[in-house]
C-alpha cells in the first residue's frame, strides 16, 4: 500500500508540464526512501519505514538502488512511439514479481530490497523509538 501511495505522488507530478513534471516524478520514484527516517509519504501513510540490514542509516544511493526496478517503467516510457507500450507491459511484469516476493519472500523483501540490501519493517505513528519489528537486532 505505502508504494502504491508513492506510486500515486509520483503519477501525479508527471502531469507536470514539460520536462520538468518527468523530472520530478523520476526524483521522487527513486529517491523518496532516503528521505531522513527512510519513510516516504506512502511509508509515512502506512506506518512502514525502510531500514538498511547493516544498520547504517537510508541514504540517497540506497533508496535509488532499492527504487530502480519501480522506476524502470517511468524511464521506458519517455521512448519514442513504443515506449508507452513498452513501459505498461514491463511496467507489469514488474508489478507482478515485487508484489509476488513482497508477500512471499520470508522477510517481505521485494528485488529492489534484495539489490539495495534494505527491509521494510513497521514503524508506528506515535513511535520516536526502533520499530517494534527489526530483524536486524
């Protein structure tokens, strides 16, 4: 849900005219995680929060990491003539496998997760502290 929230955000800055609304959305895909607390408005939203599994703090290059394969579609689509196809057919495919190894993968990681080496765990509004589940403890 908290991707999809993001997902959201992200479409709706694309209707920003010019290169400027593609821009936006593509900073926003694939940099919304390293925000400080690794939450994004889709993360705040659903009281997630991403952390990286060797304890360090989400940066920048981790969220572009954990946030490539969601941004793929976005970046096919600026293709000339096939791009709007090539960009929902593998757009897809790709929704497909995340949402298939986030629910089935044993520690919910989706590839994204796998690549950038990165777990989402809950992270409760009116906590100031750790999750109350971080498999890295």
């Amino acid at each position: 849900m908290g991707k999809t929230a993001d997902l959201i955000v992200a479409m709706s800055l694309w209707h920003i005219p010019g290169a400027a609304g593609v821009f936006a959305s593509l900073f926003y895909i694939l940099m919304c995680d390293g925000f400080p607390g690794g939450r994004s408005l889709g993360k705040w939203l659903t009281g997630l929060k991403v952390v990286r599994i060797d304890r360090d703090g989400m940066d920048f290059q981790s969220s572009l990491m954990r946030n490539s394969p969601v941004a793929a579609p976005f970046l096919l689509y600026l293709f000339p003539v096939i791009g709007p196809f090539l960009a929902y057919t593998v757009g897809l495919a790709i929704l497909l496998i995340e949402t298939y190894l986030g629910f089935y993968d044993p520690d919910g990681q989706r590839a994204g997760d796998t690549f950038a080496e990165t777990l989402v765990v809950e992270h409760p509004q009116d906590s100031g502290g750790d999750p109350p589940f971080d498999r890295r403890t």
